[in-house]
C-alpha cells in the first residue's frame, strides 16, 4: 500500500528518474514536474503530501516555489524539501527564511534521504491529525458542553501530539541533534543575552575529515553509522545548556553560552583528540576518522549571527588549509 504521494520539481531529468525510483521502491506515490511553474500548477491539482524540489529550475525557481506555496496555500501543509548543490550558508538560510521544512544539500544519502522524508511525512501526519481534532472540538464546543474529566482528557492528548510534533520539527532525523532551525532560534537568543549582560559566547564548528571516503569506501549506512557515533561524542562532551546540532552533512556546531574562546578551544580539542584515538566497528569494519574545528567568540563588531557564523567557517576552513584534524581559534587579538 502506498505511503502519500510526493511531488519531485527537477529539470534535470536523470536525477528526477532516481528521485522517482528511490521513492517508489520505498513506497511512495510519485509525480514529477521539469520546472517550477510545472510544479505549482500539479500542486493545485494532486495536493502531494510532500514536495521535493530543485532550486536552479527554469520559469520559476525552488525559492520561488516554496514562497508561492507557503503564501498562496496558507489552509494546507506541504512540507517542502530543497535539493541543491549549493553548500553554503547564504543558501540555505534563504531556503528557511522562506519557509522551506528542510534542506539537503548534493551528493546525499539515500539513507539520509528516506530518513528525512519519513520524518516529514510523520509531521504532516501529526500537523493534520491535530488540525482536524481542534476542528473536532470547535465543532463539538458549539453543540454541548463536555465534562470537566472529558476536557481534561482531551487537552492531555492535544499537549502530548503538540510535544510530538515538537520533537520531530526541532531534530534532525539521523541524529536526533538539534537540526539549523532550531540552532537559530537558539543562537539569536543567546546573542541578545550576551550583548545585554556583557556574557561571553563561543561557537565551535566541526567537520568530520574525509567523510565522503567513508561513504565511498564503506557505504552510506556506514557513514550514517559514523555520523550517529559522532553527535553521541558531542553529547558526551558537552554541558546541560550547551546547543548541540547537526548543522549539515558531515558539519557540526556547538553554541557554548558563558564560554570564551580559551575555554571554547579546551572542548574542541578534547572531542578532536577523542575522535582521533578512536576505532568505530561497523559490520566487519574497523573505521577511523579526523575531525577539523573552528572556535571563535562573539564580538560586538560581529554585529549579527551572519557574521558570527562566518567568521566560525573561516577558522574551521583554516583547519583544513593546515591539513586537518587541527583546531582553528580567532585569537584574542582578532577579537579586540
């Protein structure tokens, strides 16, 4: 029995027939669009479930898909997906600021791909079934009046649907990190904590080095494997009110609150140091993996959280022009 059915806009049509083989091998109804505008108008039409679409696409892009939908069908949830091979930040926070669910960047795993879109799937299933039990109850409320128990039972369920489709919404699927989302809401909190009382704050970004060998080498459950592995490193090393999250791929990020960069440096080498002395089992494989990190430090002239993320790739890119497996720190002296 088919799942839901998905809507795949791509105008490259290899990548469209493995799209749309991978998702009916997995159960998935499919349809397919060649460009944006194809897409919204088969929207209008099939209701998908879940859409799964390209940004570089002609007559209307993946950006501008994703807003049409988001503005225009308001009264319908579709999670929405963006496939590119664009890698960095300003894209894929365009992708979000514009309401995309997801984001996942080319070449990805199909393991990562399934587990993504049934977590998707599972989201609008709570987002739908909770839309039509609060219709349930305005209904119900014009017409009787339930008992004090009766209502009390009835909110206990709403609150533990609303929790669920919380912890699916603010996770990432493989690692059950904090997905980018999350991450900024948290990060443009603490900022605004820091500057108000003069706190210091430190962000360390990971990369886990050589990670598509991995996968090449080993295959994608392995890489999975490994990346699962790594965010229980992270959970190990890390404080009760330290933000944890999978930033993308194979990159990490950890948002230390009252930490400066000396301190900041001290966590990052203790996960790289532990990482490197480590021999992960998978199968019938002994795996050994690197990590590079960035460390900087809020400073008011970074301004906004733009800016203090780039300037956390920089070091962590730093790392990997040194040849990995190092950490990069912007120094006190950057800072001033």
């Amino acid at each position: 029995m088919a799942k839901g059915l998905v809507l795949i806009a791509d105008d490259d049509e290899p990548a469209l027939d493995i799209l749309q083989f991978l998702l009916q091998q997995w159960g998935y109804r499919v349809i397919t669009a060649v460009d944006g505008k194809d897409a919204y108008e088969k929207v209008g039409i099939f209701k998908p479930d879940l859409i799964l679409s390209d940004i570089m696409m002609p007559y209307m892009s993946g950006y501008e898909l994703c807003n049409k939908i988001k503005t225009e069908l308001k009264d319908y949830f579709i999670p929405i997906i963006l496939l590119t091979a664009k890698t960095d930040l300003d894209s894929k926070l365009a992708g979000l600021n514009i309401g995309a669910d997801d984001y996942l960047s080319k070449p990805y795993s199909h393991t990562e791909l399934e587990a993504r879109v049934r977590s998707l799937f599972r989201i609008k299933e709570l987002h739908d079934e909770l839309s039509s039990r609060n219709q349930d109850l305005l209904d119900l409320n014009q017409k009787l009046q339930y008992s004090l128990d009766e209502n009390r039972k009835l909110q206990t369920e709403l609150e533990e649907k609303n929790q669920q489709l919380l912890q699916l919404s603010r996770h990432d699927g493989l690692t059950n990190l904090y997905n980018r989302r999350t991450f900024y809401e948290f990060m443009n909190s603490e900022l605004s904590r820091s500057q108000r009382y003069s706190i210091p704050l430190s962000v360390v970004m990971f990369d886990l080095d050589h990670f598509k060998d991995v996968n090449d080498t080993f295959g994608h459950l392995a890489g999975d494997f490994i990346l699962r592995k790594f965010a229980k490193v992270l959970k190990k090393n890390s404080r009760q009110n330290d933000i944890i999250t999978r930033y993308g791929g194979e990159e990490f990020i950890m948002l230390l609150p009252n930490t400066n960069c000396e301190q900041a440096e001290i966590v990052a080498e203790r996960i790289r140091k532990e990482m490197e002395t480590s021999t992960f089992s998978f199968d019938r494989f002994k795996i050994n993996l690197t990590i590079s990190c960035g460390v900087v430090e809020y400073r008011e002239r970074d301004k906004d959280k733009e800016n203090f993320l780039n300037a956390v790739d920089e070091e962590l890119y730093k790392s990997k022009r040194r040849g990995r497996n190092c950490t990069s720190v912007r120094t006190v002296e950057e800072n001033i």
